[in-house]
C-alpha cells in the first residue's frame, strides 16, 4: 500500500455539472498524475503536477483542470462534466528518477 | 496519440504456456516501465529497465530495453492463473510526463 486513495471511488452526475475528485498521498511524493482509462486507450494522461503549484497538461487535457495548494493532494476538475468523460479516473504519485508510479485505487465516473 | 504502441491486444492462453509481449515508439525513450494491472485495481510496477540493452528478471518475468530504445518486451514463462490482468509498457515522454501504451489484456485458462 503506497498510501494513494482516490475519492470518490464512485460518482454518477449530470452533463454540464462541475465534478472534481481528490488524490490524497501520504509518502510525500513530488510527482503527481491524473490518468483516465478507456476500453482501448489504456491510460491516458490528463495532467501532471510536478511540485506544489506547478502543474501541466497531458495528452488529453481539454475539459480538466487540476489544483495542488499542498504536496498530499492533487485535484482534478470538470468544470462542465460531458458524455465523453465518462470514464475511470487514476491517480498517481511517485518518483520520476526511478519511474515508479504508485496508483490510486480509480474513480469510477458516469455522465448522464 | 498514444507515443506507445503494444502488441497484442490481448492474448488467450492455457496454464503453463509461455507469454510474449511487446511494445514500440517512435520516439527514443530513455526508461522503459511495465505495469501490471489486476482487475479493479490500479496498476503496480514489474519491472523497470533503465539501459539499452538491458535483460532484467524478476521471477517468471524477463523485459528488455531494446537496442535502438525503442522498443521494449515483456516474456512471463508457465504463465499460472493469477497472471491474468492488463499488462501495459510505460516511459517518460519526456521530463515530466509518464506516458503508457493502451495494454495487452492476457487470459489465462486454467
């Protein structure tokens, strides 16, 4: 257990509603990353943050921001929630020098 | 896209086969990762290769960092049931920014 968990780990909502859902680390770990899974697509990065308030876009970041005031947490955000983003959403944190990621449990995201 | 192309898809196999994977660029990759993912988990690291050329081992599982870096396989010997899951090869694209391949699903009939 790399202490990463993810919430909520479930979420059904609305088009056009804002969701976000929250990376919680406890290892202290620099390195934080949002990827979303699709059946085909495997992991894809949305955003990553490399430090408390240095963040950057991934290859899928239309539609997402993210926010990390504190090392331990990582939020990600739809500010208008789309079919599109239904998805299953991971967290990771980890060292960048070795390529160790460790990952979150996944969020389950559904968009009526 | 995807910087990461793996092969195949996905893999049927019988307990006790042999299993071969792999995994392209285009680009040069500098690290190659591979993950394995148990269903409704996260994924977790293998193996890390670090150096072209590199054979690393880690119990039923080989990789290597291919020569021209880039490519990557991934070989498990008398696979057992509990190596089902999606195996997926990953490097940092570049400083910052870990990408992944879309994974190979392997089923493993007992």
């Amino acid at each position: 257990d790399a202490g990463i968990t993810q919430s909520p780990r479930h979420k059904v909502t609305e088009t056009g509603t804002p969701v976000t859902l929250r990376c919680h680390q406890t290892e202290n770990h620099r390195y934080m990353y949002w990827y979303r899974q699709d059946p085909g697509h495997g992991l894809r990065l949305i955003h990553y943050s490399y430090g408390v308030k240095d963040t950057d876009k991934g290859e899928v970041s239309d539609g997402y921001s993210v926010s990390r005031s504190k090392t331990e947490d990582f939020l990600l955000t739809l500010e208008s929630a789309t079919s599109s983003q239904t998805s299953v959403y991971f967290c990771a944190a980890g060292l960048l020098n070795t390529g160790e990621l460790f990952f979150g449990e996944g969020s389950r995201l559904t968009v009526l | 896209g995807q910087q990461l192309n793996q092969s195949p898809q996905s893999m049927f196999i019988q307990e006790g086969e042999d299993v071969s994977m792999n995994c392209t660029s285009s680009s040069i990759f500098n690290t190659w990762l591979w993950y394995k993912q148990d269903p409704g988990e996260g994924p977790v690291l293998l193996i890390a290769l670090y150096k072209a050329g590199e054979l690393t081992s880690n119990g039923r599982l080989t990789a290597q960092f291919g020569i021209t870096r880039k490519d990557s396989f991934l070989n498990i010997s008398a696979s057992i049931p509990s190596d089902v899951g999606i195996y997926f090869c990953a490097g940092p694209y570049n400083n910052n920014d870990m990408r992944f391949g879309a994974g190979t699903r392997l089923t493993v009939k007992p």
